[in-house]
C-alpha cells in the first residue's frame, strides 16, 4: 500500500483569476491524485479585506468538501475582528488516515520593525500510515523577514529533534483515557510548507543538516526522485503579476529513514486555482 500527499499553497483559496473558490482547490487536488493527506498553507477565516474573499470560513468549508477526512487546522494568526468574533489565517491538514495525535507549535516571531510580517505556525500530526506511526508536518514560513524565517528554521529543527528524542526515549505509560495517555512516538516524518526560500538559499541546506543524537536528518524528496534534476517551479508559474519569475519554494522533506520508500515527487503544471502550484509525493 502506498501513501499520497499532496501539499499546496493555496493563496486563500484565490486562482490566478482573481476568483476565491475553496471547492475548486479541492477538485483540482483530487484531479491530482487520489490523496491519503492534504496539506494547506494560506487559509482564510473572515478575513474580508483579502482579495476575492467575503470573509467565509475556509477552514470549515474545505473540511466539509472532504467528508472522510479528519481536519487538523492551525491558525498562526488568531486575532480579534472589528464585530468580536474571531478571524484566522494559516494552515490544515486533511487526512483519511487516522489521526493519532495533533500538535500545533508556534513558531518564533523576533521583532523585525523594518518589515510587515505574521504570526506562524507548525501542525504537527501523527497519522496511521501503511507502514506504521508517520508524523506529517506543514507550516508557512515569513516571506518579507530573513530574520524571522531563519528562526523559524531552527525552531522546525529543534522540535523534530525533540520529537525523535520522545521516540527514542519514551516516557511512563499514562492512564488511557485520559490527557496523560500515551501515544505512539516516531522520528518518521514528511515535512511540508511554502518554506519561502529556495533551493540555492543557505536555509535550504541547513533545513537538512545532520542531526545529533541520531535523530533522522530531513531530505528533500525531489532529489530522491529526481536526481541531479532542478526542482520543478512552484510559484509564479502562471501569476506573473505577482511574481515576475517562477521559482521553487515548496517543498516535501522527508526523513532519512524513509528514503526507500519514496516512489514518486511530482508538481501539478496545469492548475491554475492558486499562485502557487500543488506537490505530490508518494511513499509505499
């Protein structure tokens, strides 16, 4: 058995024509491959202002189009709107496997006064997959903040070190049934996200740096299955108002130890539902 992942930024749901449709973005994703997992960046909740959006709660409306899926939503930024109800603005997970646990891990924000930025965040769930216990991370790291998105690296380092330091190291056994229970713990991971950066960035790299204490080092999966191939455009491939230039900045990483078991890393060309253009990968 295999799992699909599809990751995508899907810029509030918004396509290269102006026209914000949560229900095209999962047509177009399912046209992609009959995905296990889906992993969004850039989803919206009453955030009118935003262009083609009348506020409508995409974190709701995409997990309603997908009745089987478990949602895992992750607002980085949870903020008071001018009526007092709530607006938010980050990422979901949507999977059919099923869902062992769910972290939600704020990522560093550093004052940086020069430029505008947001509030980030990483989800961080465990699924069932075929092969056993798989965390499947995603985030959005800042665009306009070098400084912030370096510390956001480092912290995505340190929390997958952690987490493999809890597999190795597991604690007491908690009483079931309650918040101490215990989970499975594992240092297989798929990381996912518009990082932002690209491949010749020095983040880049350092996303993938060794770790110590034998925690799996994080590879990107296009060069297991690509090698030696430039990284497919992810961005501005159609949208050439916003972005001049297509380049790649999203990304599937996966664990060194789930090397051998990536089959197939693909950008979807033809969708033009978003700025940004879907990855698949495929691990049996």
């Amino acid at each position: 058995m295999t799992l699909k992942l599809i990751t995508w930024n899907i810029q509030w749901c918004r396509g290269v024509d102006g026209r914000v449709d949560p229900a095209r973005i999962v047509e177009h994703a399912r046209a992609f491959a009959d995905f296990d997992v889906l992993c969004l960046q850039e989803v919206a909740a009453n955030f009118p202002a935003l262009a083609g959006s009348r506020g409508e709660n995409q974190f709701e409306l995409l997990a309603q189009l997908l009745p089987g899926y478990t949602a895992i939503p992750g607002a980085g930024v949870d903020a008071l709107a001018p009526d007092g109800s709530r607006r938010a603005f980050g990422n979901l997970i949507l999977s059919r496997l099923p869902v062992l646990q769910a972290l939600r891990v704020q990522l560093p924000w550093p004052a940086d006064p020069e430029v505008k930025s947001m509030p980030r965040v990483l989800i961080d769930a465990t699924v069932q997959a075929p092969f056993g216990p798989l965390r499947v991370m995603t985030t959005h790291l800042e665009y306009y903040s070098a400084r912030q998105r370096s510390a956001q690296v480092a912290a995505i380092r340190s929390h997958h070190a952690e987490a493999c330091d809890r597999a190795r190291r597991p604690g007491a056994r908690g009483k079931p049934e309650t918040p101490f229970q215990s989970y499975p713990q594992t240092a297989s991971a798929i990381l996912t996200a518009d990082f932002n950066f690209r491949p010749d960035d020095l983040l880049y790299a350092r996303l993938q740096a060794p770790f110590p204490h034998g925690a799996p080092a994080l590879v990107d999966a296009w060069t297991l299955a690509h090698p030696g191939a430039p990284h497919a455009h992810t961005n501005g491939v159609y949208d050439r108002v916003q972005w001049p230039q297509p380049y790649a900045c999203d990304f599937i990483f996966v664990t060194d130890d789930l090397r051998a078991r990536v089959r197939r890393v693909e950008v979807e060309s033809v969708t033009q539902a978003s700025d940004h253009q879907p990855v698949l990968s495929e691990l049996s």
